[in-house]
C-alpha cells in the first residue's frame, strides 16, 4: 500500500474528533462501531458463560439415573435457559458484533452508516438479556423451552410471568439484531474504499452481508409471533387455541420460518472467519473466492426453504415433507464448495498451524460430521425415530459448537491482537484447542448413541433399567472437560499483558485492510482511506488513483468544521461517489432503549403508568434524536471537494432494509391468516360477517396517492416537494383513519375465536404502520420547516415514497385477505 | 494422527453399543424399515469422512510451514483447485445424496398400511398420562360401536397393522415407541394417524418424545404385544365391567376420593359422579405398572403414590386426597382387586 507517513498533528486532530467524550458520560454515549462491537463481543462471551455453566449444571443432574440434583421444576427452566441463551444471546450478538467492529475495518472506512441506531441496538440487546435473566433470577423462569411451543407455553399452561419475560426480552433482542443487519447491510453497499468492487470484498465482509439480510428476513416471523403469543397471554386471543379456532401448528411455523434460518446465520459468518483465516496462514489466498461467495448466498437462500424440516412428526403431508427434506439435502452442496475450497486453500498453499488455524481443523471435522447427521435428520422416516431424542441434541452441538464456537475462538485468536494490540500466548491457545476438542467429542459423541438407545431430549432424568448411564457419565465428564478448554482461552484473553506479546500493526502478515490499522484501531480506523486494486489488497498492488481521489483522499486526512467524514462508494463497484457525515456520539440511543425497557417492564409488573411513561419517553427520544442528526446525516454538496457530492446511498439503502422488516411482519401475519383460514372447518368462524368493502377501496386509493404524490416529489423544486409531502401525509392520516373504522366495524371480537383475533392484528397492524409512516412523514417535515433542504433530487421523498409503497402494499394485501381470501376458502 | 485416531475410535464405538435395545435394534415393520436407512446411510456417511479426513492429515503431515513469515505461495493453480471444489464439493455429495434420497423415500413407503379393517386404537396425550380406547371386541374401528377406555398400557396383536388415532387434551404430546417405529405428534385439535406393525410378543416401552411440561420426563407407556387370540382375550377382560365382589366401604371410600376423576365401569352406573378426567381404573389391577409407567405395580408403590402424587410425580394432576393408615391400606387393597 502506497500511504504516505501520517503526519502526528492532524492524526491529533482526526482523534479529537472520533474519539468519545471522556469519562462515564463519554462510554455511555458513545457510537463508534468498535466501542459497539466490542460491546456486543463482552456481553456475548459473559452470555456464553452463563449458558455455559447451565449446561454443566444439566450434565450434573444427568449424571446418574433418578438423580434429585436439580429435579424436575429447576432442570426444565435450565434447558430452557441454556438454548435462550446460546441462540438468543450469545452466538447472533457476537457474531453480529464481530461483523460491526471488523466490516468497516475490512472495508477501509472508518465507521457504519448509522452510529446511533447501532448504539440503540446495543442497549436494547443488553436489556433483553437481563429482562430474560431477571425473570430467571427472581424465580420465575421461562421452562417452556427455547422454542416455547403452544400450547404449553400460553396462558393456560404456564400461567407463571416466566413465559412474559421470555417473550419481551428476547423480543428486544431480535430487534437489536434488525437493527444490527439494517447497519451492516448498508455499510456494505455504500461505505467501501475506493476499488473496493463486489469481487474484491473480503468473504467475511460477504458473510456479514448474507448473515444480515437473513436475519432482515427471518426475524420478523418471531417478533411476529412472539407479540402475537405475548397478547394471548396477556389479553386472551385465539391465535393457537384450538378451542377458538386457533392452530398450535402456526406458532411452529412462525418459529421454524425463523429458527432454521438462525442456524445459517449463525453458521455463514462462521465460516467467513473460516474463510479468513484459512488463506493467511496458508500463505496464499482463498481457492474459489467466487464459489465460497455464491455458496454463503445459496445457503442464504436454501436455508428459507427447510423450515419445516422441524415438524416431520407433526402430520403434515408426506409429499409436502420430501420437498423440504430435498431442500436439506440441496444445502449439502454449497457447505461441501466451501469445506474443499479450504481443502483446496491448505493444499496448495503453506500452513501454519498456529491457534486460529488449529480451531480451523477442529472445525472442518466436527463440521462435517455433524452435516453428516444433518443429512440423516433431513430423511424423514429415520427423523421420525431420531427426532426430539439425544441423536438431535448431538447432531446440533456437533453443527453449533463445531461449526459456529470453534470459528469464533479461531476468529478470536486471530482477531484479538487488532482489537487490543496484544497476541494471546500461543501454548495456551494450543492447550485450550485440545482440551476444547476432546472434551466437546466425549462430551458430544455418546449423545448419538444415547438417541438411537431411545432417549428423549429435555427430559430430567431416566431410570437405572434404560441402560443409558454410562454413556451419560462419559459425556459429563466430557462437558467439564470442554468447559476447561474454554476457561483457558478466557484465562489467556485475561491476562494477555503477561502472558501474550505486543502485536504490531499486522502480526501475521495479512492480505485485507484491518491489518493496515493501527493495533488496537485508531478512533478513525484510517487516516488516510485505503484504495483496493484487487482481493487481498496487502498482497497485491495498490489500486489506481485518479488525481481528483488522490486530493479527496489527502483531503479526508484532516477533520473539517468537526464532522465525522467517511468516503461514500457505489454498491457494485466500489466507485467513490462523494463525503458523507456521521452522527456524533448522543444520549438519546440510551435513553430510548431505557425507556422502552420501562414500559416492557412496566407491562410485566401490570402497571399501566409506568407502560404510558415509557411509551411517551421513547417517542419524545425518538423525536429528539431524529430532529438532531438528519441535518448531520444528510450528504450535502461540498464545492470545495474535488469529486462530486455525495449521493443519497446510504439514507436509500437504509430505508430498503427497514422496509424488507415491515414487509416481513406483514408477510407472517398474512400468513397466520391463510394457515388458520385454510386449516378450518369454517371461514369465517362463528359465521361472522366480512368486513365492510368500501374502506379496504378508500383507504388503498388515499395511501396509493399518497404514494403517487411522494413519487412526482422526487422530481419537483424543494418548496413544492415539502408541499406534496404535506399533503401525503394528510392522506396517510386520512386513511388511517378510514382503517380505523373499519376495525371499528368488523363486528367480531378480537378474544372470541381466532377469525377475530388475526383479523384484529392485521387491521392494528396497518394502522400502527400508516401512523407510524405518517409521523416519519411529520418529523421530515418539521425538520424542513427548520430550513434544512436537500439538495438537488430530492431524496427525502424519494424514500418515503418507498415507505408509502410498502403501506400501500399492506393495504392491498390485507384488503385481498379479510375480503376476497374467505371467499375462495 | 492423534486427532484422527479420535475421531475414529468414537465411530467403531458406536458400530459396537449399536445392538443395544432401541431404534437399531427393532421389533416392528415401522422400525426395521428405518433401521436399514440408517445403516444405508452410516455407511455411506463413511465415504466424505474417509476422505475429509485423509486429506486434512495429509496436510497437517506434510509440514510444507515456511520459515519466512512473509513468503506467499503463488497462485497459479486456480483451474485446479477448482476442479479439487467442484469434485469434492459437488459431485461426491450428489453422488451420495442420491442413494440416500431413494433408499429414504423407499422406506418412507415400505410402511405398515391401514385398510378399513385395520384394528383402530384411540391415544389421547394428557399432561402427564395417556388414555386409550379400544373398540369393543367385535369391532374394530372407534366411529362404529361401543368402546371401552383404558390408560398407560397398551395391548397390540402381534403380526397385523394396528393404526392409532393421536390426539391431545392439553399440551403437545408425541407418542413414540422407539423398538416399533417412528413418534408421531399428538396436536391439540388435530387427529394424526400411525399405523404400527410389531412383529415379536413382548412388552415395549413407549415414552413422550415431546416435551410438555413438569413432568414431561415421566410421562412413559408400554405396549403389550401379544399373540391374536391373547390379544383378543385380554380385550374381552377389558371391555368386561369392574369384578364382582368389592368391599361396600371400600367402593363408598372410592366414591368419595377418587370417584370425581376416576371411573369404574359397571360401578358407579347410576351414580352421577362418574369420573372421566383421569384413567379408568376399572382393570386397574391387571395393569404392570402405575403412574404412567413410573412405578411398578406393588402395593407398597401404589401406597406412596397415592400418599404423595406430587413428590412421586411432580406437576401431575392428582391431588393428595388426605388418605392415611387404614383407609390407605383399604384403598390399595381395593386397586389391587381390580383386575
């Protein structure tokens, strides 16, 4: 890389900057991606901790037969806790906090798009986990298990608050993930270096990209599900009460539609550190670059296909099982590209077998041998005997620490010398991998055996006549054997200053772009920003640059009027397009994580108030930070910058990815309505009346010219576009409230059968969406009224005519559901 | 090579315990069909770890390491590792896949069928017991004509298809006889069918293979396969009232303790307590075990049980009705006798 020697002074004046304001007040405000990320790790490492000790409690009380260590009440919370919080709130924090400290570094800018919704996500996640554990702490634990299958988990069979705090807390932590993959997906696209095209990309830049559209995709099917199950509790709808129409099936679905996606991605950034580490220490780069990438995209778009693969026994078609069990089998091909890819990698290349790279092979032979027992699950007649028993349980340890913990503590080894700029001791990582190894395949392997001898999975304890106690003893051991291989990376990761050594800028001669950063990162990554000229940019020749970039880039090496500055890139070939802002370090993130907290908790101990308070709060922080950083945010002409302003990328993309999420929610509850309507004997039940016509024709022609006003904004003067803005609002209004007269007139009630309640949720669901789109539409214009304008195309309403589509898209698609839908059933 | 020899010792282990009781080692149509998909597959499965593993050690072995730190290998041989992905990456699983693919569906269909005679048995999952109900003997379909209920212990003929109507009262059960065949949900609002073929006498453990609460753990069931002509006796015994020539106290006793939630048929026929929550207890006494397969059949057993349900039986349902001493004794004296 050709980088001319920083010069200390502006160094010093880029920091003042991009550091955090000093102090507590500083940490608690503080945005930057690394602050964040690195959050998300800690917290991740302390969640796997606490999971990991409730596994061993459980092997504890599985030692013996008829065992009385924990009995039955407290195992099942333990189990239950265990998978919450190994799925829940350790591995997608990490990862997703691996992919916000490492994607801006990979791709040589200095932060995300979004700083501030980041630090939202953040506090949001650590506070769904501790609502979660408070509920476990105080005694009244979640012990329907992580998948809290209906009925047993709704109101009737676990009356106690456990389920409550479960639902609101893991709630908060899927949208922390939203609000993660909004971030990461938009950084990918328009925060690259120069050069830097889609086949330049490092694979775990890819990886975080797949990782983060799938969770764009699949978590609103549980956030779905997990309020519709959290209003069943609290208010008595029927959505899987079979009793009022219901189906128990549905929450399976909306569950698996996004608990098989979870273990992609929980996988696919896995094996992009895989992809990572494996060329530097072979001393040559990646084999098949471009197969690894569209083998993360095909299993990203496999993995949407195999969700049923979970209910094999539940009775569904047999016909229908084979397409999803030839799914399952389909996701065998791209994992193979990628296992030879880093076959082929090591092969050719020169290995080092240093930690990371020992956490490499672990991983490759677990790996493959849970994809083995992964296939055999995926046929379905030997699922019918395999399901729900020990098989499964080892199957997934074998795919899940395998192929997701064994990366991470290789990305750890890898990666903690850029983070704190020391290098762990290389005898202990060597003796925490064999310790790691063949503790979790003691541990692990019997769990197969275990499951064809016919134990079932979540069960306390079996009897001395099952036969199933030596090999139960074997795998204890086994766990307390992993979990001191674990405990000695921990130990290593504590006290690195005595026992790691000091870590230059690239300790293992690296080929991508964090290695070109200081280690730890300077607070503005780069001083000067990278230019890419091919796929391992320190291996290979520096880019070409053009004198216009070559003055933009010497430019950004000095702050300007104290903004935070990055370069803004076209999404496919890396193009630079302009200077963007971003927001500064803000309170307001914090403060609206706090008090929406505050109104779940106020929900959970019943007190209206406190909900009313917290709900006012967090709008009045959303208020305040939305009127603070658009003028910040907004790219603005910069006549005295060589290359042209920038573009509208990262606000267009950013409004994109958090439309797909609002679809996806309208997409699971339309869903939930078909799935009921079809499953029942009568539609509608309780022969009630169809909603009234004409609403559903008003209210889709006010949102469609609300849609069309917002359209021909994008090409009017700035005056005239405020004006249609204006007047799109006014119809948005207009049709929520035509929307809620319809609810008003629907004539069934939302708690009597499950026809009222899916029709309820639908009608609220479009309302929630028209008022929120219309408040957006408000906090726009009110920042206008404030005289900040954009310029040129005028973007603010070419976005919000995106939002008005997607409305309007809800409209008609729930106008086709509660009118048209009853009479084709 | 140590880390191979791991990984290998760990697959002959499960090549040498797999004769153990459960899934490999079958006693119905269901059962055996899977048990030869799933060595189809073990041995298939062998092929990519053979050949993984023989690569990775190559590998490790060979010791290619460079002493500069900053030498980089050339990269002149994309077309080849190409060719090394795409063999290994696609080909071999296809290659594989199909097989499995075939070998599953052909199993999938070898299943025991139901035809319009098949002898028809109604399971319903309760938290934590199963109630069963049979046809009266005579018939054998639950839709048409009488029916006699029983609980946690259900007889089968041997060498016949028998097909189960699974429903739930509550939770989400899965009714799963490992030795026979697959596990089958049992949904709230549902009907799922199971048709089980067993083809050897003898008694089977059945256990709930879907978690449901508290004591999902100790929610287990035997099947009693049995030649026909045994089968149909025992049907006959079932379908019978309770024996003649209870104690009058002691039925009063029931009445009052567990008559609420227990029936004994040619009993109570004219009182209006009768009972349907709990198990019929009307052949109690011919039963092998209580509790849901949780405690033998002994009165010592049978007195703690009904002494303390919730120590013995965590979460279940059946209350702790105050019975001590004598009327304990007078009540397991009774249970006994039914047979």
């Amino acid at each position: 890389m050709s980088s001319a020697s920083p010069t200390p002074d502006s160094a010093e004046a880029l920091d003042r900057v991009w550091r955090n304001k000093p102090g507590l007040w500083g940490w608690l405000t503080a945005v930057n991606h690394k602050d964040i990320g690195a959050r998300y790790i800690v917290t991740g490492l302390v969640f796997l901790a606490a999971g990991g000790i409730l596994a061993l409690l459980m092997r504890l009380q599985l030692l013996t037969p008829e065992n009385s260590f924990l009995g039955a009440g407290a195992y099942n919370e333990i189990f239950s806790m265990h998978g919450t919080t190994m799925m829940f709130l350790f591995a997608v924090p990490i990862l997703e906090g691996l992919a916000m400290y490492f994607l801006p570094l990979l791709l040589g800018t200095r932060d995300l798009p979004f700083p501030r919704l980041n630090a939202f996500g953040y506090w949001m996640y650590l506070s769904g986990g501790l609502l979660v554990y408070a509920g476990f702490l105080t005694g009244s634990g979640p012990d329907a298990g992580w998948f809290a299958y209906v009925p047993l988990s709704g109101p009737e069979f676990s009356p106690g608050q456990g389920m409550d705090f479960w639902l609101l807390g893991v709630t908060l932590a899927e949208i922390a993930a939203i609000t993660g993959a909004i971030e990461l997906l938009t950084g990918f696209l328009t925060r690259r270096s120069a050069g830097m095209s889609l086949g330049r990309i490092p694979v775990f830049g890819w990886a975080a990209f797949v990782m983060s559209a799938m969770i764009l995709v699949a978590f609103p099917s549980l956030v779905a599900g997990s309020v519709m199950l959290e209003v069943e509790r609290l208010f008595g709808t029927q959505f899987f009460n079979p009793a009022g129409g219901g189906d128990p099936l549905l929450w399976q679905h909306l569950f698996w539609f996004f608990g098989h996606p979870e273990v992609y991605i929980m996988l696919i950034p896995a094996t992009g550190i895989i992809s990572m580490v494996v060329p530097v220490f072979s001393r040559r780069p990646l084999a098949g670059y471009a197969y690894v990438v569209a083998s993360l995209v095909a299993i990203g778009l496999i993995s949407f296909g195999l969700w049923v693969h979970h209910m094999f026994t539940t009775g569904l078609a047999i016909l229908g099982l084979t397409v999803f069990a030839a799914a399952s089998f389909l996701i065998v091909i791209p994992s193979g590209i990628q296992v030879f890819s880093w076959i082929a990698t090591m092969w050719r290349g020169r290995p080092a077998f240093r930690p990371p790279m020992l956490f490499v092979l672990g991983f490759i032979m677990i790996f493959v041998l849970g994809g083995i027992t992964g296939v055999m699950v995926a046929a379905v007649p030997f699922d019918w005997q395999v399901h729900d028993s020990y098989f499964v349980v080892a199957h997934f340890h074998y795919v899940l620490i395998g192929g997701v913990l064994f990366p991470i503590f290789g990305g750890i080894y890898y990666w903690f010398p850029k983070v704190t700029g020391w290098i762990l001791n290389e005898k202990l990582g060597q003796v925490s991998f064999w310790t790691m190894a063949i503790g979790f395949n003691v541990a692990f392997f019997p769990q197969h055996i275990l499951g064809l001898e016919g134990m079932p999975r979540r069960v306390y304890t079996y009897r001395l006549t099952d036969g199933w106690e030596l090999l139960n003893v074997i795998s204890t051991i086994g766990a307390f054997v992993f979990a001191v291989g674990i405990l000695v990376t921990f130990i290593s990761m504590a006290l690195c200053r005595r026992t790691g050594t000091r870590a230059g800028p690239d300790p293992w001669r690296a080929d991508s772009l964090e290695w070109l950063a200081d280690s730890p990162p300077a607070s503005y990554n780069f001083q000067r920003p990278p230019v890419v000229g091919g796929p391992s940019p320190l291996w290979s020749d520096p880019g070409e640059e053009s004198s216009a970039l070559t003055e933009a880039l010497d430019d950004l090496r000095r702050p300007h009027s104290e903004t935070r500055e990055v370069l803004e890139t076209s999404p496919v070939d890396g193009r630079p397009l302009g200077i963007a802002y971003l927001s500064h370090p803000s309170a307001w993130p914090l403060a609206a994580a706090v008090s929406l907290t505050a109104a779940l908790v106020g929900v959970l101990a019943d007190s209206d108030a406190l909900v009313v308070v917290g709900v006012a709060l967090f709008l009045f922080c959303l208020l305040g930070w939305a009127s603070g950083t658009i003028h910040q945010n907004a790219p603005r002409p910069l006549p005295e910058r060589p290359i042209k302003a920038a573009g509208e990328g990262a606000s267009r993309w950013g409004t994109i990815f958090v439309a797909v999420p609002a679809l996806g929610m309208l997409g699971a509850l339309v869903f939930s309505y078909l799935l009921l309507a079809v499953d029942s004997p009568e539609w509608p039940l309780g022969q009630a009346e169809l909603p009234l016509t004409w609403p559903a024709l008003v209210g889709s022609a006010l949102q469609a010219g609300a849609f069309a006003l917002l359209l021909f904004a994008r090409r009017m003067t700035s005056t005239r576009a405020t004006i249609s803005m204006l007047m799109a609002a006014v119809l948005v209004l207009l049709g929520v409230a035509v929307c809620s007269y319809w609810l008003s007139t629907v004539g069934v009630s939302p708690v009597e059968t499950a026809y009222g309640s899916i029709v309820f949720a639908l009608l609220l669901y479009l309302a929630i969406l028209g008022a929120g789109f219309a408040a957006a539409l408000g906090v726009l214009l009110n920042v206008r009224r404030r005289g900040f304008l954009p310029p040129g195309a005028d973007v603010d309403s070419g976005n919000m005519a995106i939002f008005a589509g997607v409305v309007l898209l809800a409209w008609i698609a729930i106008s086709i559901c509660l009118l048209v839908a009853p009479r084709l059933v | 090579m140590k880390r191979i020899a791991l990984m290998a010792s760990p697959l002959l282990a499960a090549f040498v315990l797999s004769g153990c009781g459960g899934v490999l080692d079958p006693s119905g149509s269901g059962a055996e069909e899977i048990r030869g998909l799933w060595w189809w597959m073990f041995w298939l499965s062998l092929i990519p770890v053979v050949i993984v593993t023989v690569m990775l050690a190559v590998i490790v072995v060979r010791r290619r390491r460079s002493a500069d730190p900053d030498e980089r290998v050339s990269t002149d041989s994309s077309r080849r590792d190409n060719r090394l992905i795409i063999l290994g990456g696609v080909v071999l699983p296809v290659v594989i896949l199909i097989p499995v693919a075939i070998v599953a569906i052909a199993t999938a269909t070898n299943r025991p069928q139901s035809d319009p005679d098949t002898l028809e048995v109604g399971v319903t999952g309760h938290q934590y017991w199963w109630d069963v109900t049979y046809p009266a003997p005579g018939n054998q379909r639950l839709t048409n004509g009488d029916t006699f209920r029983t609980a946690n212990e259900i007889h089968v003929p041997v060498g016949t298809p028998v097909e189960f109507r699974l429903r739930s009262e509550d939770v989400i059960h899965s009714f799963w006889v490992p030795e026979l065949d697959g596990k089958m949900d049992m949904i709230p609002g549902r009907t799922n069918r199971l048709t089980i073929q067993a083809n050897e006498p003898g008694t089977y453990q059945g256990i709930c293979a879907e978690f449901c609460g508290l004591s999902h753990t100790n929610m287990r069931f035997l099947v009693v396969a049995q030649p026909e002509e045994e089968f149909e006796e025992w049907r006959e015994e079932q379908n019978g009232p309770a024996v003649d020539g209870l104690d009058e106290d002691h039925l009063e006793a029931f009445a009052d303790d567990c008559g609420v939630c227990h029936d004994l048929r040619g009993v109570f026929e004219e009182r209006s307590f009768r009972g349907d929550f709990g198990p019929d207890l009307t052949h109690f006494g011919s039963r092998r075990t209580i509790g849901a397969d949780l405690l033998p059949m002994t009165p010592e057993a049978l007195g703690r049980w009904i002494a303390d349900p919730e120590g013995v039986k965590p979460g279940n349902r059946m209350p702790d009705v105050g019975l001590e001493g004598d009327e304990l004794a007078d009540m397991v004296e009774l249970l006994e006798e039914l047979e």
